[in-house]
C-alpha cells in the first residue's frame, strides 16, 4: 500500500492530505482550487446524500433544481447578500470562442460575443430562487413552498484543501417561503436540529447547536442557526447552517401574496445547507495514523472478506462458504465485498481495508474450513477474534453497531473534554494556544471586541449556544458586563 502517512502529531495538516489521497477519496484536478472526487470518496457522499436527502422528505421537503447562471442584475438585488460573496464570484461575460488567427489550432474569446448583461456562477442560489418564487407564489393558498436542491457552487477560493474549501464544491440547499415569521422561524430551526441528528446519528460527530454572532452570520440572514463540530486537532469545523432570512429576499424579489384577510403581504423565509465539507469532518472526527475510520452507517463497504488460500480448488470452496455468508448478510442490509482478486496478497487487501476505513474485515482460510472459524477483525479499536462461521452473521451485526457507538462515544469525550471556561484574557490565550477545542468565555456583544480577539488570537465566535444559561458576568477582553458565555475557537 505504499509508504505510512504521517503521523496527525507530526503534522496533521500533511496526515489529512495524505490521507485524502491516499485513500482514494478524492485529488486536486486540472482546474486550479478544484478537485475531483474519486469513486470510493463519492460514494461516502452519496451514502450522506441518501439519508439527508431522505430527513428532508420526511420533514416535507421537494427536491427541484434551478440554473448554475444568475444575471448580475439579480444577484444584486439583495445588497448584503451581494456584498458578501461579491469577491468570491466567478463571471461569465462571453458565449463564444474563436481561432487565433495568429496561432493556428489555438482558440481566443470571441470579442464580438460578449453578453449583454454577465452571469454570476452561483456561489448560492437566493437571487435565481427568489426571482423564480415571484411567480409562484400569489396567494396564501401557494405557501408554504419547501424546495431543497443538490447541487454544485462555484466560491473563488485562493487557499484551498481538499474538501474542506474548494473553488468548486457539491451541497444541498434548502429555499423556504411562508406565510408567517413565526412559520419561517420553526423552519430554520428544523432543519438545524435535522442537521445534528444526521451528524451525530450517522457521522457520529457531536456538535453544538447555536446561532452566530452579527459578523459571523450568513450575508442577508437576520439569523443564522449553526452546528459547530470540533476535530481532533482541537480546531473547530461550522458542519452546517440554516439561516432565518426574514423578509429580506421577499423585499428585494417584491414577492408578496394576498393573506386570508385579502391584504398584499412579503413572505417570509428560509435557506440552509451541507456540502461535502462534510465529508472533511468525517475524516478529521474519526480516523488514525494508520487511514480512516468511517461510522458502519455512511461506510461504502461495512464488511470486506478476504481469502486466504494457496490452490484454486481452496479458493473455490472458500468462495462456497462465504458466499452463504454474505447473502445472509446482505439480506440484512449490510454491504459486503468479497475480495478475491488473485493480483494482490492478503496481507496488502488487510491494509487496504485499514487505510480506507472498512469498519469490519473477515478473514477465511483453508484451515478455518476444517476448523468451522473464521477471523472478523473490527477497524476502530484493531482487534481481531476467531469465531464459530455459524455466529460470523450475529458477530458482525453486533459489531457494526458498537463501532457506531463507540466511535460517538471516543468523540463525544474528546468534545467535552475539551470545552473550557475562562474568566480572563490570559486564561483564554493560554487555552486556544495550549489546549485547544472551544473556549467558554463572556462577551460584550461587540463586533469590535469580536475582531480585536480574533486579531490577536485568530480564534473567532464560532456560536451562542442555544443551550447556554444566562450567567452574570463580564466580557473577557472589555470587563464589560455579560449575561451568557459564547463559544470561541479556532476554525476550518
């Protein structure tokens, strides 16, 4: 399998992008800030796709899909929305090439095609949705409208990693209208809490639920809910958001309907997304020196078995015994591969499968026939254990779901353990040098203080707790009185 990564405490910024590579999940294209997503890594997408794809259908979602382009002229039309993505947007201001007729077979930007107006590659789809929902909706009776899309967005990135900030990235995003703010409100809420139920259910990440500060909130929200994540290298990772948008697109779209009441009122309404950031968190949550570590319930292949024979007439009757095992398994709903190349040594598949994360290996050979046994191997803790082939479908049920547990637990603690609260300056410089994770400390509600100590400590707000008690107190930095801690950290 080549040469071992790098440790995560040698370097971890170089283990997560050896890791990403080297186990086949995705590398850096062509295009500069992009990359491609390689079998294996997409396939742990679409496993997350499915089952958000699925939360939202069952909270009441419809999936649609809405053009790349938007015309600049719409994507201004909500000020703050514009400003905040404005560096970040990639234009197209022409629709045609042409030969060089100075270099043969070479091609040139037509400049007799340039586009009567430009068109934004969506960064976000507020503008083209909201322009479109304007002739949808006339009446109370057209609301709510709850879309969702899976798509690409284009964020002009100068440093990117793969993953975690690419030019060019996969999401979903959610577009609500309501009739009412208190209906809209629920909305962003929901999707929050939809959000940390994926992430702690199947990624096994623990996050925090809270709302962002003024200057960390989503250009045109009034409010953004957010789940924040912390990795093993105690920085933090925003894992998605969902954002309160109040009237704000209604009234740059005039998109109104006629209440009950018969009067012309604006919508109220919602946005939200993940991408596959995701998929940079999942690695960082989970995984060791020696590869990844996936939860049983996003991993591509849950169980892989690997032969161990000399002659074709002991792989023949290998392949028998197990493929009355797999079936069962399968018939389960458990994924399993049989690797039975004859290009590779079984000691080579054993650390493929470590590097890339299955959550249980098999191992049958010749002598496990005789014998009746069989050797299951668990990725997250290592260990390995021969077993009685007629208990080989109970034992990997059993393990698949205590890896899922145990792997929340081992992330759960390491969260917990490190949240620290501080009571002045030196003991927060001291903790988000020294420890790490997130620090408890008061605020003054400034975006001025907010700045200063992201200056000086490049820590930044990353939420205000939705379960944070009010507590007197006085901010960390100004001495100025507070009423509740918020949660500061490094970040992704």
């Amino acid at each position: 399998m080549g040469s071992k990564l790098t440790s995560r405490s040698t370097d971890y910024s170089r283990w997560y992008n050896e890791l990403v590579v080297k186990a086949d999940l995705a590398e850096n294209s062509a295009v500069r800030g992009c990359m491609v997503i390689k079998p294996y890594g997409y396939a742990i997408w679409e496993n997350m796709q499915k089952e958000l794809d699925r939360m939202f259908k069952e909270t009441g979602h419809e999936n649609a899909y809405f053009p790349l382009f938007v015309p600049k002229s719409l994507f201004e039309a909500e000020e703050k929305n514009a400003e905040g993505f404005a560096k970040e947007c990639a234009v197209v201001t022409h629709y045609r090439l042409k030969t060089d007729p100075e270099n043969p077979g070479k091609l040139i930007v037509d400049p007799k095609a340039k586009l009567e107006e430009e068109l934004v590659v969506r960064p976000t789809s507020e503008a083209i949705i909201w322009n479109t929902y304007k002739g949808w909706i006339q009446s109370y009776r057209d609301l709510p409208i709850k879309i969702n899309q899976w798509a690409n967005v284009v964020r002009w990135e100068m440093r990117t990693r793969l993953f975690l900030r690419t030019a060019e990235f996969l999401w979903q995003e959610g577009h609500t209208a309501h009739a009412s703010k208190e209906e809209a409100l629920e909305e962003t809420k929901l999707i929050q809490q939809v959000y940390a139920d994926f992430a702690e259910n199947f990624m096994a990440m623990p996050v925090v639920k809270g709302v962002k500060s003024e200057s960390e909130r989503f250009a045109g929200a009034d409010e953004t809910f957010t789940i924040e994540a912390l990795m093993q290298d105690g920085k933090a990772l925003q894992a998605g958001t969902s954002h309160f948008l109040g009237q704000n697109f209604a009234k740059a779209f005039d998109v109104k309907y006629t209440s009950k009441a018969g009067k012309q009122e604006h919508v109220w309404s919602s946005s939200w997304g993940v991408s596959t950031r995701l998929m940079g968190g999942l690695i960082m949550t989970h995984s060791d020196d020696l590869g990844l570590v996936l939860p049983p319930k996003l991993a591509p292949i849950q169980v892989a078995i690997v032969p161990i024979y000399k002659t074709d007439e002991q792989l023949q009757a290998i392949t028998e015994k197990v493929d009355l095992i797999s079936n069962e398994l399968k018939s389960k709903g458990i994924s399993v591969k049989f690797d039975s190349r004859d290009t590779h040594k079984p000691g080579w598949k054993f650390a493929e499968y470590e590097l890339k994360g299955v959550p249980v290996r098999i191992a049958i050979g010749a002598r496990d026939l005789e014998n009746g046994t069989l050797e299951i191997a668990r990725r997250d803790t290592l260990e390995k254990q021969s077993y009685s082939q007629s208990e080989a479908v109970e034992v990997v049920e059993r393990l698949l779901k205590e890896i899922q547990d145990n792997l929340w637990q081992k992330a759960l603690d390491y969260r917990d353990q490190h949240i620290t609260s501080v009571d002045c300056f030196e003991e927060f410089k001291d903790a988000i040098q020294n420890k790490g994770g997130f620090v408890a400390a008061h605020w003054d509600g400034t975006a001025a203080t907010e700045d200063k100590i992201k200056e000086i400590t490049k820590a930044t707000i990353r939420c205000i707790p939705l379960d944070f008690k009010e507590e007197e107190g006085v901010c960390v930095f100004t001495g100025k009185p507070s009423n509740k801690r918020v949660l500061f950290a490094k970040a992704y």
